[in-house]
C-alpha cells in the first residue's frame, strides 16, 4: 500500500513538474524573436509575428519583432523554416504583413508551386487569408496561375511544328466589306 501511495506521488509530482516547464518555458513570444526568425512566424498564442524597423533619434534602425493581431488557423508555436521561405520566393527580412506581393506574377507563381502550395502550410493560411481579403480564392488564383503554365508549356512543345502554307495552284478567295452605315436619325 505505501509503494502505491509513493508511485501516485511520483506521478502527480512528474505531472506538476510537466506543466511548470511548459509555462516557465512557454512557447513562442515574438517578442523574444530575432530578425532572422521573426517574420512568418507564429506565437504560442496562435497570433502571427510581424518583424519592424524604428529609426531611434540618433538615425540608428532597429528591428523589432510584434505580434499582430492577426490569427493564424490551426498554427501555434511555429517558425517558418528557411526551406519554405525559399521555396515560396518570400524573404525573411519582411516587414509587416501585405497582401501586395499577391500582384507580383513571379511571387504569385513560386507561391502556388506544388513545393510552396503542398509544402508550407503556415505560409499558405498566411496568403490564403490575404488574398480572402482582396475578394479573392487562392486555390482559384493558383489554378490560373498553373493553367497560365500549362499553356505556355504547351505552345513552347508545339512551336517546332509549322502548318503547311498554300498550296499551289489553289484559288484564294477574295472577300469585299461593305462600308459601314450610320444609323439614320429618322
């Protein structure tokens, strides 16, 4: 009865010691982050980091990481990893947080690459959301954004073909346009 009374103790004592490690550790406050790991990160609260620049009075920048208020979906904890910003052509040097890159066609086009789109999730809920705000659906935008690449590819296969011209001795016909009339005011 007692070494079962000593084991539950033991238990209830590696619980407790669980739960403060991870509060006193915490997880990720942006606060505490760097420039090289602040941007596209995502604090333990769930709220995303946002890296800044202040100039101080005597002209020095400094880089601040915040949080911002904005919500990341199902993410926590989370620093973007150094394949994922190059794979989604971002830069870790960011400031703020803008839907502006969405315009950029070769931003647009390394974000809905299949290693960015199937790959990164964090920065895909980023952009998703972004481009939600600008009235428009990201799998749609990469749908023509691949589409756009298809056909390109498709016409680079198939310029090594040329149609055949006219044939000789073939009749051309000749087609006449009648002048256009203005409509009468009667």
């Amino acid at each position: 009865m007692a070494s079962n009374f000593g084991l539950k103790s033991l238990v209830i004592l590696a619980l407790t010691l669980a739960v403060f490690v991870q509060c006193s550790l915490g997880g990720i406050t942006c606060e505490n982050l760097n420039k090289d790991t602040c941007a596209f990160a995502v604090a333990s609260s769930g709220k995303r980091c946002v890296l800044e620049k202040h100039v101080n009075r005597s002209g020095e920048e400094a880089y601040v990481c915040q949080t911002s208020d904005i919500e990341a979906d199902k993410v926590t904890d989370w620093v973007e990893s150094d394949q994922c910003i190059k794979a989604c052509g971002l830069d870790r040097k960011s400031f703020g947080i803008s839907s502006d890159s969405l315009l950029e066609c070769g931003f647009t086009r390394k974000l809905c690459s299949i290693q960015c789109y199937n790959g990164c999730p964090n920065i895909i809920d980023l952009y998703f959301n972004l481009a939600a705000g600008e009235g428009v659906f990201l799998p749609k935008l990469c749908e023509a954004q691949r589409g756009d690449a298809r056909r390109e590819m498709a016409e680079i296969r198939s310029s090594g073909f040329v149609a055949p011209g006219p044939v000789s001795g073939v009749n051309h016909v000749k087609y006449r346009v009648a002048p256009a009339v203005a409509p009468s005011s009667a």
